[in-house]
C-alpha cells in the first residue's frame, strides 16, 4: 500500500516519503499549514488512492478533545426516565460515538482528518 499521489493530487516528493512512512509504521501523519495549501484535499486523495475510509472531524471553537471519542446525553436520558422509558436501564442508548471512536471501531486502515 502506498501514496504516490493521484490525478488530481500532485504531491512532492517529501509529502510522498512522509505519508508512506505513516502508512508504513501505521501512525498518524500530523500536517499543518496555511488555510488553503490542499491539507483537506491530501486526506481525501490519501483515503481514495489507499482505499481507505475517510472520518472527519470538524473542529469549532467549543469543540472539546473527548467529544472526538464519545459524548454522553445525559439530558436526554434524565428526560426518558421521567417518562418511564425501558431503554434508560441501557447506558449505550445514550452514548452518541464521536469520529475518533469510528476510526478505532474500524475494520481496516482509515484516514483521519481533523479539521
């Protein structure tokens, strides 16, 4: 499996190494840089040359590192309770599975973009 760039995706040579090295020791490849220089679309042609899944993960300003794992409703189980719902005895019904989480729970490989 490896990234050498696609029709629409012409990487350097540099980008090429560092993404095929990630790939390689499957670890994460970090890339940052000005709004604009393509980060988005090298996720996106990473994922389609490799076959990979793509999970993204939009960032706001209230955005909270354990929302990309999971976050837990407890507003709306509280609500079910009083309303004598059975599904309250089942915790899981109220966990709503963040990007990170998908991306573990994954069968293969996939590509994370953090946005």
């Amino acid at each position: 499996m490896r990234f050498e760039g696609s029709e629409n995706y012409v990487a350097t040579r540099d980008l090429t190494l560092a993404v095929n090295a990630a790939v390689t020791l499957q670890r994460p490849l970090l890339i940052k840089g000005e709004p604009g220089t393509g980060k988005t679309m090298l996720a996106e042609e990473v994922a389609g040359a490799l076959g990979l899944p793509l999970f993204q993960w939009h960032i706001k300003s209230t955005t909270k590192a354990q929302q990309g794992l999971y976050e837990y409703d407890a507003v709306s189980r509280l609500r079910d309770s009083q309303l004598g719902e059975a599904k309250v005895a089942d915790i899981a019904n109220y966990i709503v599975k963040g990007v990170l989480w998908e991306a573990f729970n994954c069968e293969t490989p996939s590509v994370v973009l953090i946005d």
